[in-house]
C-alpha cells in the first residue's frame, strides 16, 4: 500500500532525525539519497537539488508520477535494481553534484545491496556534510555500521518513532571539515598500515584514486595512479592543483587495463589495488594484481582492499600462490575485511 504523500510527504524514518534534517539543511544544499519516496519530495521542497537512487521498479515509477504530479524540476532519480556502481559514475556525470552536504543512506528493508554500497557512500559526502543512515538497528547492517565507525566521523544515534508508530534507530555521521580529497578511504588499521610501511623515498602505484592519491603524494617521492571515472579523474586531477602537488602521474583508464611499464621504467616500493569492485569489468582486481606485481621492488607490499569480496577472491588466491609474506588487517570482522598485504620478499642468489 502507497504512503506517498502521507503526512505532507515526511519522509519515512523517524521523527527526532527529521527533526534534526530540518535544522541542517538550506536552500543551498546538495541532497543524495538511496530509496525514494516522500523523503525525495520532502528534501526537494528544502534544498537546491536532490540526486536519487531506487531499485524497485514499480516504486519508481510511482515516485515520478508524484514528482510529476508536484511540478518539482531540482530532482534527479536514477533506477538501479541492484544499486550498482556503475551507477555512480552517471551521477558523477554532473560535476557540480559530485559532493553533496547531506546523504541519506535508505531504502526498503535493509538488503544485502543496501549493505554492498556502503563502501561508496562516504566518498559522496562533502566535507563538514552529513551522512545518515537509517534502520541501524537492523543485523544486516552491523558490518557496514561497523565499517564507517572505522572512519572516525563524528557519530550521533538518533532513536524515535516514525509515522507508521515503528520505533526506529538512524545514525548521523558528520565527515570532518578537511577536502575530501586529503585522506584515504580506507579504514583506521589499514591506514595505520600504510602509515608504518610507506617512506618519503618510496615509488607508488595504485589502481583507484582518491584521497589515497593525495595521501601517497604527500608521504612518498612519486605516485603513478589509475582511474576509470571520467569525472573523478577530473575532480582529482584538480585537487592536485590546488595543493601543488606534481608528483602524480594521474591517468584515466576505463577498464583499469595495463599492460605494463616499458623496461626503461621504475619499478615500485608498493602497490595498491583498490580498484571499483563492482564496475563493468567483475575481473577488474585479479587485472591489476596480475598486471602489476611484477613491478614491485624486493621487500615492497601489495596492499589490496576489500579482500574478502567476492571480486577478490581470483586476486586473493593468485597471491597465495605466489607464497610472499602474508599480512592480513581485518578492521570490521569477517564480512567487510579491510585489506590484505602481501610483501615481497628479498630472493638470496645462490
């Protein structure tokens, strides 16, 4: 049964963090939602512009009915049945929009897609902006809630009761006032770990940019990065500017394909694969495992996040065969495991 427009269109989540949305936002805010409905309208009557995600098809059609039905032109909604990240790189498509100040982390009962993206919602957080999740109350999510407390934002548990009377949990998440381009999106042992291994002298590859691009740039001597986002390329490529950081040889590569530096190149002191792992290519990880490892220098590391996805598994075991020394961060238990090192190790001659 439909509850759009019930309630003047509040949104479905509980009254104390509507409360709480009403006092953050401006006429000026950027809004990013998972699950539409009343809340679309709702931030859409408060805010410049919001960007949705809905992966029921009957739902999101209704939803532009009533968007229709309301006259509303600052509202952008995608469909994505399995909320894949693919998806983002349209949204990125809009430049202005690549940040938002607020984030709502929904949708119907907590799913395993709902749990799957949660590595990628931060990065759409703008600094000083917020991120809220609702239902963390709900077992599935306790990884993924897991996996952002690692992050060291600033965390508030809001619990109350929504407009159908169910008591509700949400947390609000507000990311620390720095660019979102200056540290990793990686979690608190795993950064731990490249803070105790990676040295100012250090070459450094790395499938995936971001703040790790940055992070890398201003700890070692050089950073040769891959990217397959169009737009983040840009909005990275354009951070580096501004902190005058020339180091980086940022390059745009769509399927994360390479073959390989010419013999005249560097080899490198570590190596991170970090790569999308749900993008077109599924194979993308074992790609840039298999691709670069001979690359790097005896007693560097090969660093490897998310390892125990599924689209890490060919990359996991490939590495295993190899027999390097094994080095495994777990920062949220068995089924967000952070990372897995792997360190070359120095071959005596005979």
């Amino acid at each position: 049964m439909s509850y759009l427009g019930d309630h003047g269109y509040l949104p479905a989540i509980n009254y104390p963090t509507i409360t709480f949305m009403e006092k953050i936002l401006t006429p000026e805010s950027l809004v990013f939602e998972t699950g539409t409905g009343n809340s679309t309208i709702w931030f859409a009557r408060r805010a410049k512009r919001v960007v949705g995600f809905e992966s029921r098809s009957e739902w999101f059609k209704e939803v532009q009915r009533f968007l229709k039905k309301e006259g509303l032109k600052n509202i952008k909604v995608y469909f994505d049945p399995g909320y894949a990240q693919k998806s983002f790189d349209e949204v990125l498509v809009e430049e202005d929009n690549i940040q938002y100040d607020v984030v709502l982390h929904d949708g119907p009962n907590p799913t395993a897609e709902r749990l799957s993206l949660i590595k990628f919602i931060p990065s759409l957080v703008k600094s000083g902006g917020y991120l809220i999740v609702d239902d963390t109350d709900r077992d599935i999510l306790v990884p993924a809630i897991k996996y952002l407390d690692s992050l060291s934002w600033e965390k508030t548990t809001i619990r109350g009761n929504d407009f159908f009377g169910e008591e509700k949990e949400a947390i609000v998440y507000r990311r620390p006032s720095k660019h979102f381009g200056d540290i990793p999106y990686l979690a608190r042992n795993t950064l731990n770990f490249l803070e105790s291994v990676v040295k100012k002298t250090d070459h450094i590859l790395e499938f995936g940019s971001g703040g790790s691009t940055i992070w890398f740039a201003q700890h070692a001597s050089s950073v040769v990065s891959f990217e397959h986002s169009l737009n983040w390329h840009k909005a990275i490529k354009k951070r580096l500017r501004e902190l005058n950081l020339i180091n980086v040889d940022l390059r745009f590569e769509p399927q994360y394909l390479w073959k390989g530096y010419s013999d005249g190149d560097e080899m490198f002191d570590f190596i991170l694969v970090d790569s999308t792992v749900n993008f077109a290519s599924y194979e993308s990880r074992i790609l840039c495992v298999k691709t670069s490892y001979l690359f790097l220098k005896p007693e560097g590391w090969l660093l490897l996040d998310d390892s125990r996805m599924d689209s890490c598994k060919k990359a996991v075991e490939f590495m295993r065969k190899l027999g390097w020394k094994t080095k495994a961060i777990d920062d949220t238990g068995p089924k967000l495991q952070n990372a897995q090192a792997w360190k070359k190790e120095r071959i005596e001659s005979g």
